[in-house]
C-alpha cells in the first residue's frame, strides 16, 4: 500500500489483502471470548444475521466507494461530496483505528509470551490452573508485557514504513491456509476431549433466556470488528482493486473466510473450556488459558503449539500494519508530512496509549471508566460506537448520497457482470443497516431499552 494506486495484481491477492486485515485476534481471541461471556449459541445467532444483513452490505459499500474514489478514506469523500460532513467518517475512522490498536498490542504481546512458552515446553505436565496462574501472572506484570507490546508495534510500524506489504501478501497466502489446518487438527482434539461435547452445544444451540441488551451490541461491534468494517481499511484496500474485481463476490468471500474461522476457534475452544472446567465468561484471556490444555495432551502438541502461536502472532500482524494504514494515511496526506515520519509519530502515540491498556490488567486494574477497565474501555468505545456508526454513515452514503449509476456501475464492473439484487442492495443500505446500526446502538447505549 506504500505506493499509491498500485493495484493487486491477481483476484486472490485481492481476497488475501482483505482477509488479512479481516482474519486476526478478532477471530481466535476476541469471538470465543465475547461468545463465552453471552451466552454462546444465541450470541452466534445473532452475530451472523448482522454479518449477513450488515457486514457484507457494508463491505460492500466500502469496496464502491473505495474503488470509486481511488484515495483514502478522507480524499474518497471529499472527491464524492462536496459537503464536508461525511469528513466525519474519516476522523471516526482514525480515533477507532488509534483506539483499536492500543489494546490490539496488549493481546499481541500475550501472543509473544505464549509463542516464548511454548518454545520452552512449558504447557508440558501444567494442569489447567496452573495454565491460568501463567497467564494471570505474566499479563499482570509490568515489563515484560510491556516490552512484548513495544516489540510488536515496532514491527508494525517497520512493515508500514518499508512498505513490505506486498511481501507479507506472499507469506500470508501460505500461512494463513496453515493457520486453518492447525486449527481444525486442534478441533478434531478438542472435540474428542471428555466432556468436550458441551461446548459445542454451548456454542450451537441457543439459550434463548441468555438475551440481553448487550449482547446485540455487543454482536453488532464484533461483526464490524472482526471484518475490519466502519473505520475504512476495507474502502482503502479497495482504491487498490481492478476494474474487473467483483466487488459482491469478494465481500462474501471474504466475510465467509473470517466468520469460518472464527468458528473453527470456538469449535476448538469450547469443549476444552468444558472439559478442564473453566468459566466460559473467563474474559480476554480465554484463549490463552484453554487451548494450551489441548497442545499439552495431544500427539505433537509441542509443535503445533509453536506453529499455532506464531501463526497467530502473523495474523494480528497482518491486521494491525491495516489499522496503522488508516492513522498514516490521514497524518501523511491530510497533513502533509512524510510517510517515514507519520508512521513515527502515529506508532508512538498509540503505544503510549497503548502502556496504558496493557497496565491495566495489572498496576492499573483499578483504574475504571464507565465501570470498565482502560482496556474495556477502548475496545467498546471503538468497537461498539465508532465502528457501527462509521458503517451506518459509510451504508447512507452509498445508499442515499452516490449517484445510482454509480453505485450499479461499481456492481456490475460498469456491464460485466449481471446483477440481479440491485433493489435489495439499495433497500439494505438505505433502510435495513442505518436503522438496524442506530437501533441497537440506541439500545446499547441505554437510550432505548428492550
Ligand atoms: N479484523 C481484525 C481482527 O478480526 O482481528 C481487527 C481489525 C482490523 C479491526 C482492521 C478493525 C480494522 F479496521
């Protein structure tokens, strides 16, 4: 992405780009862990009618109005609009992605540790409260997070920096298809572990009596979340796509790529949660203190634990040098300075945000706003206000604003391709995602209770 309007060069770079962002902490730690803590079959439920009705329309809108403009996410409306008041969307945009990537390097830096443990065979003969004695001890210290967290947004800011994205795509496109096969080796164990099978009922059949208020908001900020929607990665990605990228098919692919992978790790997660006996509702550190369990009783757990982790350690790579993007973008080309110098000034200004998310599961576990900790805090402020309503005016935008013409022409690749869902297009991004978006955010907020 370091030069401009480059674009992919085959379909598959395409889709690897965009799941790249997509598929990372969001899927294997954060969907397990916020399933577990509502209930998890309803939760489910709930999340994929929001990647269907809103994600992948979203998205969708995302990849118009991208591939339109060819710019990042302020030029893309200031060239569409001449009204300055869909700018709004692009600061959103920058303060969620500022905030996201703050907590994005604590869970990163858990990553490291477990990827260091591993190495050293230390899940070998632990029990599982002995597992989370090591993640509580190690994620309630002080330095040695810290140093994990700094050694990863170092990284992330090296790749923007040196522009290696390109390169990365290569790997990833190896890696990740890796990624998955651990993972359904692991679920095959999972499975098989006594007592597994209710965490798969856990996770598959709803419990209609678990529904709350927040758990609709919460789904709604997972779904933008976990498909990197609302904050304009996916809009700038597509300023990079060809003119025969098929702008509907790519969305769902994508969208299917990450909601599979998030359910091969819950499938994975699940069962050990019930066989070792831990609280589903264990919170951030879910994934960290069950699946060591499993690597530690199956046939070559050693390795896979490694690969598991590194891989893991990959994925939230690809999908934090993503956020950054969004922060250098904006510093570099709305503010004029260099690109070497934005990424400096954006990476340490997020770190030092960041100090403070990671502290907060230890010196700072007392410091509470809104009844959250530092860390909560950021992740529901960006996840569950600024990523929705991004995407709720990103949805007005193309349903109400864009010319129509335009909007079919992206479609259809200006009369390549047949197209036979333009109404119900229109009547989702006019309609169906703003009001479903401001309904629940309304109710999460607690400005309307139902
Ligand atoms: N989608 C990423 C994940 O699931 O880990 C996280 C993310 C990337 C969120 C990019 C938002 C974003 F714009």
């Amino acid at each position: 992405m370091s030069t401009p309007r480059d674009s992919f060069s085959s379909k598959f770079g395409v889709i690897a780009a965009a799941a790249g962002s997509a598929i990372g902490l969001g899927n294997i730690w954060k969907f397990p862990y916020i399933a577990g803590e509502n209930g998890g079959g309803v939760f489910l439920l709930v999340y994929l009618i929001f990647i269907v009705l809103v994600g992948i329309p979203v998205m969708m809108a995302e990849f118009i109005i991208g591939r339109r403009a060819h710019q990042n996410v302020f030029g893309a409306f200031r060239t569409l609009s001449k009204s300055r008041r869909w700018r709004i969307v692009g600061i959103m945009g920058v303060l969620a992605a500022f905030f996201i990537l703050s907590f994005y390097g604590t869970v990163a830096s858990w990553t490291i540790e477990f990827l260091t443990l591993a190495v050293k065979n230390s899940f070998e003969g632990q029990s599982a409260e002995q597992i989370a004695t090591m993640f509580n001890n190690f994620s309630s210290s002080t330095w040695k997070p810290l140093i994990y967290h700094l050694v990863f947004m170092a990284m992330t800011a090296i790749i923007v920096i040196g522009g290696i994205e390109k390169g990365i795509e290569k790997y990833t496109k190896i890696l990740m298809p890796l990624l998955v096969v651990i993972i359904l080796y692991l679920d095959i164990n999972a499975v098989s572990l006594k007592g597994g099978f209710e965490g798969i009922k856990f996770l598959f059949f709803p419990d209609f009596t678990k529904l709350t208020p927040t758990l609709f908001i919460d789904a709604l900020g997972h779904s933008f979340f976990t498909l990197s929607l609302g904050m304009g990665v996916l809009l700038t990605y597509a300023s990079y796509f060809k003119k025969d990228t098929n702008l509907t098919n790519t969305s769902i692919s994508v969208a299917t790529a990450d909601t599979i992978i998030a359910l091969l790790a819950g499938v994975a997660i699940f069962p050990a949660v019930f066989a070792f006996n831990t609280e589903p509702t264990a919170g951030p550190g879910l994934v960290f203190i069950t699946l060591p369990n499993i690597f530690e009783q199956m046939p070559g757990g050693y390795i896979f634990s490694i690969l598991f982790f590194l891989l893991l350690g990959v994925a939230a790579l690809t999908s934090s040098i993503s956020i950054l993007e969004v922060v250098v973008a904006y510093l570099a080309e709305e503010h004029k300075i260099s690109r070497t110098k934005a990424t400096i000034i954006a990476s340490s200004a997020i770190f030092a945000t960041g100090v403070l998310c990671t502290l907060s599961f230890g010196p700072l576990k007392n410091v509470h706003i809104f009844n959250w900790t530092i860390f909560d805090a950021l992740d529901k402020i960006a996840s569950n206000i600024l990523l929705p309503l991004g995407g709720m005016f990103i949805s007005l935008f193309v349903g109400w604003k864009l010319n129509k013409r335009i909007v079919f022409g992206e479609l259809t690749n200006y009369a390549g391709i047949k197209i036979k869902f333009f109404n119900l297009f229109l009547f989702i991004t006019r309609y169906l995602a703003p009001i479903s978006i401001f309904i629940v955010f309304l109710n999460g907020i607690g400005i309307l209770k139902f």
